[in-house]
C-alpha cells in the first residue's frame, strides 16, 4: 500500500504539529526543581491537608519549567509533610467544560488561577509523589440530588464531568464531603456515583470521605449493633450518619478508600476526637485508612482549642472534659494524644497507612492558651512529623505554612 501526494502532505504537516506541541511542553524532571522542594513518604503514613481554593494565588504557568512552576504557585509549594492535598471544594452538582476552555466555570472550585496552569502545580506536586485529590461538597455546597440520582441511576453527566477532570488536570481521586443533612440514602447514592467516576478515571484512583465529629456514634437507631450496647451519644443531628451509612448500605462502605475523621468542631465539654477515630476505625475494614484530624483555633464552632503538647493543655477549652457518652477524661486536647491514639491503635483493622488530617492547610491560628502556643499547621505538621515518621519539611516554619 503507497500513500497519495495528499495523504503524504497531510501526515507531514500531523508529524511537524506534534513536534511543536511536544517541543511547546517543558518536561518534568525531577531535577528541575529547586532543592527545598522536598518529597513526601508516599509508602508510610498519610497525612492529609486540605487546600482551600479561594485562598490559592494567581499565577501563570504558560511556557515554564517544573522549577518556575514551583516558585510561582503557592499549591506547588505544599511542604512535604503532606502526603495528600485535598483541592477545596467543588460543587456535587458538577459539570466541566474540559480542559480546552480552560474555565472553572459549572465546577465550584475557587482557584484564580486557569484549569490549565493549576494543572502545571499539579504536575509539580506529583513529582514530589504527593497525590492530590478534589474534595466535593463541604459545608457550602449542598445539592447533592443530582448526583445521588446519578448515582442510583449508575451514569450520568456529572459522573462522567468528575471522571474527565480527573483525567484532565491529574487528581487522583475523589473526597466525599457530605455535610448537608442526614439522609443517609442521598449519601449512599451519591457515595456511588462519586466511585463510579473514580473507576471511570481509572489510573488506581481512590476515593476519599470526610467522616462527620459523630458520625460514628451510636445512636436509639444503632442500638442494635454489637459495638453500641448500652451506648446512647450526647449528640443529635448527624451523629451517626456515617453509622448507618456502614450498617444499611455495606456496599458503598467498601468504596472507600481513605476516611479522614473531623474530630473537631463538636467544642470539648461532651466530644473526644479519640473517641470518634477509634470507632470510625472500627467501622471500616483493615483496607481503608482512617486518619484523625485537627482544626487549628478557633474552630467553626468555637471553644475547643487545640495545643501541640499535653503540657500545653492550660485553659479552658484545651481540655475535654468528657468523651460523647458522659465519661468523665479531663484529657488533654492536643496533637499529641490525638497522633498517639493512631500509633497505639490495637483496632483489629488497623492499617499501616492510618494517620492525620488538617483542616486547613493555610489556616491562620488565633487565640491563646495559657503561656502555651496554641497548635498552627506549622506545629501541628512538625509534631506529627515526629511522630507519625513523616518528612519535618523546613518550609512548615516559613509563610503560609506556619
């Protein structure tokens, strides 16, 4: 078979194309990056940071090296204590234009800067073996009907929107952040489709959920299971959603991959975070990491205030008081016993991988304790370092990291 004048001309000016692009696309080499731009232990415990958008810097990527990415995208700079960045957050009801229009427009997500210099950062952090994973939903956005529906359906347009931005900019999964009420159904269906899209994308994808402070709290509707007898909570609201979310729908409760706990925002007068990531643990199988959490002061709901050491523990707030079933503690509400529950873990199912979150990575710490500092992302990132065997990055002493 001979190739016409035309076929000829036509693959000629395809193969000068492909050139151009390919010359176009600084490659990523490792040893293009500066010397501070450490990488993360990937193969030992997660320590998962999520990233608020809105509070990412704009930058242009067009034409640079890994290097000048990294020097100009705050993103790119995540210290590498964090072995998972959590991009915040989209809206589930979700749709995406694709790379080529290069817009955020239908997504949610806040970032200033374009679809396609955020994936240059993106790059730049895989290079440095983190993954970073696009967090949807949390405490703003709350229609998730259309996509529950999606996902009892088994497809639809917003399954298939999160599988291509995945594909396209390189998450690498998924963070189900359902905070908008208890039903537990919606939740499912939503659950599912979010995994849907992430076997979609494919690639090793995971998938991800923000467990609710008493979500895994017994309840009157749990008190049939083996692990709630004579266990009533404190609390109401969603405490044990993510209970039931186990009990009633086994299925999706196999999904995920990664559990970050949000063992705060409940104060500290009827709420231990210790508590809360011991029975998420026992919840989910040995194959899902569970990881507990902080928030640096003051939290969302304001009172609880979190130090780095025990010692620190000197006022009002910086001690729980009692765990959500009435036990009385007086115990220290700090990094330190919190990284301690996780490396002292006799759960059955605990996983080697099981560690730490931070909400949030660029979160400014205000408040006061006594003669202690209170906990920053710095400290809590230093301390847990220390105990958790992940890399101390130096960046944690500098601006915004601290």
């Amino acid at each position: 078979m001979t190739m016409t004048t035309r076929a000829r001309a036509v693959f000629g000016h395809a193969l000068i194309a492909l050139a151009a692009i390919t010359a176009a696309a600084p490659a990523l080499a490792q040893s293009d990056l500066p010397p501070e731009a450490l990488s993360t232990k990937p193969d030992g415990r997660y320590y998962t940071g999520y990233y608020p958008s809105w509070s990412d810097n704009w930058f242009d990527a067009t034409g640079k090296t890994p290097g000048q990415v990294y020097a100009a995208s705050k993103l790119a700079r995540i210290p590498a204590t964090y072995t998972h960045v959590n991009a915040s957050f989209a809206n589930p009801n979700f749709s995406w234009g694709g790379l080529a229009a290069n817009s955020w427009s239908g997504t949610g997500i806040d970032f200033t800067a374009t679809p396609k210099d955020i994936k240059a950062a993106i790059d730049v952090l895989h290079m440095r073996k983190m993954k970073v994973i696009l967090a949807v939903g949390g405490a703003t956005y709350n229609d998730w009907s259309p996509l529950a529906a999606e996902g009892a359906a088994g497809s639809g347009p917003r399954i298939t929107a999160l599988a291509n931005i995945m594909k396209d900019l390189g998450f690498d999964g998924l963070d189900v952040d359902y905070e908008a009420d208890a039903d537990v159904t919606r939740y499912a269906n939503a659950t599912r489709a979010m995994r849907k899209a992430v076997d979609l994308a494919g690639g090793g994808r995971i998938l991800a959920m923000a467990g609710w402070s008493t979500g895994a709290d017994c309840i009157a509707a749990t008190s049939g299971m083996a692990d709630c007898a004579g266990k009533l909570s404190y609390w109401g609201g969603n405490a044990g959603r993510e209970r039931l979310l186990v009990r009633d729908h086994a299925d999706v409760a196999k999904m995920f991959d990664l559990v970050n706990v949000m063992s705060y925002d409940a104060r500290y007068e009827h709420y231990d975070g210790v508590m809360a990531y011991k029975q998420y643990r026992s919840l989910f199988g040995k194959n899902t990491v569970v990881s507990i959490g902080f928030e640096p002061a003051p939290e969302g709901w304001a009172g609880g205030i979190l130090v780095v050491n025990n010692a620190d523990a000197q006022c009002t707030g910086s001690r729980i008081l009692q765990d959500q079933y009435g036990k009385n503690l007086d115990s220290p509400y700090s990094v330190a016993r919190f990284n301690l529950a996780v490396k002292k873990s006799k759960s059955a199912n605990k996983n080697p991988h099981d560690g730490a979150m931070i909400w949030s990575i660029l979160k400014t710490a205000s408040g006061n304790c006594g003669s202690a500092q209170i906990a920053s992302p710095g400290t809590v990132g230093q301390k847990s370092a220390k105990m958790l065997g992940l890399v101390n990055d130096p960046l944690l002493n500098d601006a915004p990291w601290k």
